[in-house]
C-alpha cells in the first residue's frame, strides 16, 4: 500500500510540469463561448459567399473585374466598422489587366458540336468570327518549324498532348479521417524531394517562346491546347508583357474535346471549326491589396499586428468560390464577430485581401516589401518587429482539422491550448510541416510566425481555376466552423501579453 501511495506521487510530480507548461496559455472561455453563439446565431456567411461570388463574379489580376472588387470589398469593410481601409498598391504587375468578353467555339466538320472552352489570360480576341481547318502541329525542336512554314496563315492550330484520362475509384468529395489526422499529427523525419528536370523544363519553355513567335510570324489564327478534364477546361495565362505584341488567340480546351479532335486528325478525318473570341487589354500595373483594421488599445502593444487574409483575385472561369474567396469570406466574418462583440483588442488586428496570388504571391510579397524588409537593401523595416502572426486560407471550402506549424516547434503548446475549445469540433491536429504554394510563406520565408489551417480537401483539385468554381463550392456549415476557430485565434493572438515566438531570423546572403 505504501509503495503504491510512493509510486503514485511520484508519477503526479513527474507530470507536474509538464501541466505547468501546458496552462501557461491563459483561454478566455467566455469571449470564445461569445464567438461561437454568435456565429450560431447571427451568421453572415451565406451573405458574404453571395457578394463575394455571384455578385463580384471573376477577379482576375489587374482587370476590370478585380478593380471592381477591390472597390466593393472596402466598401463592405467599412460597412462591417473596420477602420483604416485601404486598398493598398504593393507591386508593379508587367502583364497589365485583361478581361474576357466573349468566348465561343465549335466544331463544324464532320459534325456540329460546342465546346467548353475558356480563352487563355493575356491573349488577344480574334477580331470576329474565325471559320478554318484544325492542324495539328508537332514541333519538337527548332528542326521542325520548316515543314510548317508558310501553310499556317489563318488556321486553326492544335497542339500535341502527351495526357490521357485516368478514371478515379475515389470518392470526388472526402474528409480526412481519423487515421490520416493521426499520420499528419506524427513528426517525420524523411526528406521528401521533388522529382523535377528544371533543365528539361526550361528548355520545353524556350521552344514554345520560339514556337509562339513562329506562330506570329505565320499569321496563325488560333491556337487550341488541353487543360483540364470532365469537359470543364481549367485555366491559365499567357507570359504578357505591358507594350509587347498581343499573344495569339489561344483557348483551353479539356481533355474530352481536345483528345477528339486528335484522332479525328489522326485518322485522317478532316476537322473544321469556328471560333469567336472578344479579349480587352487593360493598361492597369499594379498590384494591389484591400486592407482594414480593429484598431488597438493598450499603449504598448497597439503597434504590434495580428493580421490575417486570403487571396482576393482569381482565374477568369468561374467565380473563384474555394479559391479563394472561401478564405476571404471566413477572414471578414471572423473580424465581423469581433466587431460586433465589442472586442477592445490589446494588438491592432487587420486583415489582408491579398492581390496577385496566382501569378505568384504578388500581393502578400509585395506587403513584405513594403512594410516588413526593404526590397532593394533587405533591411529590416519597423514591421518586422511589430508583426505578432498571419493567420491564412486558401485550400478551398473544407473545415478547419487543425493546423501546420511550419516547422515553428516553438509555437506547438500554444496552439494546442487555443484549439482545445475546439477539439469536439473536430479541430485539434498539429502538424509539423508545411503546406506550402500560398500567401503564409511571404511571411514564413523570415521566419515569422504565418501559417495556414488544415482543411478537409472536400472536391477542391477538381474544381478549383476551372468554371465549376463557383457558389455551389462553398459549404456554409464548414465555412461557419472556421470563422469561429479564426475568431477565436485572433482574439487570443492580440490580447496575449507577449508576441508569438518567430522562428531565427536568416538575413539573405549576397
């Protein structure tokens, strides 16, 4: 009896501090119980789905649509109580605005049918309507431009596509199970590396800049590839520069229409199609950014920032529903809840909709540059040491599962406590990694504190820069879950009497 009473104190003051540790963070249940009855009871979510979707429509970088939602987006910001809106020019953007008009293609020959099509961003319109055989051209090295020369004026072109389609015995929609969460949670130390021929690659693109120029030179009507599958084309944008010739007309087709038209040709069957696209080129070069504000309060800390975001602009298919205005919506409903809470935060809370993001992070690099390291000297800026965490979204509509540390050990403790609200949620993984290809890694390239949840992946890589992106994408009930957790997040962040550890700071080598 004695020895088991022994045994058991001891194991108690073995545990003790590790406790201590883990209580450190203090919880303010009762603003957290205040967020979720909110987002319960008085949810704008489906609201802000419908603005940011049906109404704002597409949102390419720099083109009407985009300047058109950075406009509506401040509006609501303000409107939402937000204060010191902006929308905020970062970067110069060499491709300019560009806007689809019209868009139509068929096929003609051997029979009628239309296709689903989506114009390549930063190509020219066909200046009315294109009737004309379909070629298919085949150029593999610059040995092979001759035989094509001087028989491609005002023809339909089709480019070669090595890609087939591959039937998926997978569920379309799914959520991460238990198991995966698990293997997720598990630190690894195995080094994972991309099987990538950069040589390869840069000289694929160096033959199909040349081929481009050929194309120009020939007087090539059209110009068809394959993209995307379900015949639902996926898009993608030409490498225009503001002043420079107007790419050909070229149009992405899907897998279906464009693997048909192959062996119609291949088997020596004649294809004819028409084609009618009306493409504005708009002289806009900037990148830019809509930002707001909770300001703060406390003398000390109000400097310091908490600021979260998601991309605003999008590919010009859909409506860029789950990429990405999923992320904008949670982020304003989150501050929304604090606002109307009456929350006094001790940090300045802002968020960030982000421009430029599928051409290459623009928007959220460009807020680096311009307010946290120095583009040209990479100086640290005064925001460096006021910048306390990013939080982003960008992984389509699912819910939050947990979160990735970004390799930021350091940060694990605390946000296990922030999620312990939210465990019977489903919200409660750590995971080590890193997801990588979005907004947080601006940020997490200094080693700040910046990271993006884990979100059940839902139907994303089958919709997302595609025309199926639209409303329809967007689960509320998901999306409610998560601007609950961001809420919550964010209120922890800004009254936390000390900032959240970042990462060593690595200053660039010359």
């Amino acid at each position: 009896m004695i020895r088991k009473t022994f045994l058991a104190a001891l194991a108690i003051s073995l545990l003790l501090p590790i406790q201590t540790f883990a209580q450190t963070e203090e919880l303010n249940l009762e603003m957290i119980y205040k967020i979720k009855q909110e987002e319960k009871t008085n949810s704008q979510i489906e609201e802000l789905s419908f603005w940011m979707t049906d109404f704002l429509g597409p949102r390419l970088t720099a083109s009407a649509g985009k300047i058109r939602a950075n406009e509506w987006v401040a509006k609501k910001f303000k409107a939402l109580g937000f204060s010191n809106v902006v929308i905020d020019s970062v970067r110069p953007f060499e491709r300019g605005g560009w806007d689809n008009k019209k868009a139509y293609a068929a096929l003609t020959s051997p029979y009628y049918t239309n296709f689903s099509i989506l114009p390549k961003a930063w190509t020219a319109g066909t200046n009315g309507l294109v009737k004309s055989e379909v070629i298919l051209v085949d150029i593999q090295s610059e040995e092979d431009f001759e035989k094509y020369h001087g028989k491609l004026e005002g023809k339909i072109v089709i480019l070669p596509s090595s890609a087939t389609y591959e039937p998926s015995f997978e569920p379309i929609a799914v959520r991460y199970t238990e198991e995966d969460l698990k293997k997720l949670s598990e630190e690894s130390t195995e080094v994972r590396r991309r099987t990538f021929d950069r040589a390869a690659y840069m000289k694929m693109r160096a033959l199909r800049e040349k081929m481009d120029g050929f194309f120009l030179t020939e007087k090539v009507a059209v110009i068809l590839n394959n993209s995307g599958e379900f015949n639902v084309p996926r898009a993608n944008g030409a490498n225009y520069t503001i002043g420079n010739s107007y790419p050909i007309p070229e149009l992405n087709l899907p897998i279906e229409a464009h693997g048909r038209i192959l062996r119609l040709i291949a088997h020596q069957v004649p294809v004819e199609m028409e084609v009618e696209i009306e493409n504005e080129f708009i002289p806009n070069n900037k990148v830019v950014n809509v930002m707001g504000e909770i300001p703060g309060n406390d003398k000390k800390l109000k400097d310091q920032i908490v600021l979260v975001g998601g991309h605003l602009d999008s590919w010009h298919g859909g409506t860029g529903a789950a990429d990405n205005a999923s992320g904008g919506i949670v982020m304003m409903e989150a501050l929304r809840i604090l606002k109307e809470l009456g929350v006094q935060p001790k940090r300045t809370i802002r968020i960030a909709l982000w421009g430029g993001e599928e051409q290459g992070l623009h928007g959220s690099r460009g807020y680096v540059e311009k307010y946290i390291r120095d583009k040209e000297t990479m100086n640290l800026k005064p925001g460096y040491n006021n910048f306390t965490v990013y939080f982003n979204m960008d992984n389509g509509t699912g819910k939050f599962r947990g979160i990735h540390l970004q390799g930021n050990e350091m940060i694990r403790p605390i946000f296990e406590q922030w999620m312990l609200p939210f465990n019977d949620m489903g919200c409660a993984t750590i995971n080590i990694g890193n997801t990588g290809s979005t907004d947080h890694v601006s940020f997490d390239a200094l080693g700040l504190p910046a990271f993006q949840f884990i979100q059940d992946r839902i139907e994303y890589s089958r919709g997302y820069h595609t025309n199926m992106d639209t409303y329809e994408r967007l689960l509320m009930s998901d999306l409610k879950h998560n601007a609950m957790i961001v809420a919550a997040f964010i209120y922890q962040a800004a009254m936390r009497d000390e900032q959240l550890p970042k990462k060593p700071y690595q200053a660039p080598k010359n």
